[in-house]
C-alpha cells in the first residue's frame, strides 16, 4: 500500500466514519464543555485540557485502526465500511 492509499482510506474514515448530524452535535457539546471549562479555570488551562484530549484522540484513533487492521475488518464500535468513496 503506497502513500495515497494509506492517506485516502485515513481520509474516508475522517469523512464517512461518522454522520453529518452526530458530527455537528457533537462540536456543538464539545464548545459548550470548553466555554464552561474556560469561565471556570481560564485560556492556560482550557489549552491543557484541549491539548491533553487532542493527545487521547490521536492514541484511540490509532488504537482502532491498529484492531481493525487498517480499517479493513469490523472490530469494537468500528464497522467496516467501503473505501472507495470519494
């Protein structure tokens, strides 16, 4: 597997592997948590935490593809689906 399919099949996960709807729902909560967080402990803190969770996505994300083998095979909450959408 070359570079361009490695980062298309990276790409189609990004993009397909969650619905439009759970997507903005989910950055509509996620601004709320850091508003709140802000008010409460102020910027220093509320990059720490960002930076702390940026960190933890990247270790799951990585996680799932490395159980799925490569986002090839179903596994957890990841379901298989194609990779050539575009």
């Amino acid at each position: 597997m070359d570079f361009k399919d490695l980062y298309n099949r990276e790409k189609n996960v990004v993009l397909y592997g969650q619905s439009v709807r759970f997507r903005v729902i989910k950055y509509i909560i996620l601004f709320g948590i850091f508003t709140a967080f802000y008010t409460w402990r102020g910027l220093n803190d509320t990059l720490l935490l960002l930076a702390v969770l940026f960190a933890a996505s990247l270790c799951i994300h990585f996680f799932f593809r490395y159980m799925s083998e490569g986002w090839t095979k179903s596994w957890g909450l990841y379901k298989h689906t194609s990779v050539d959408k575009k």
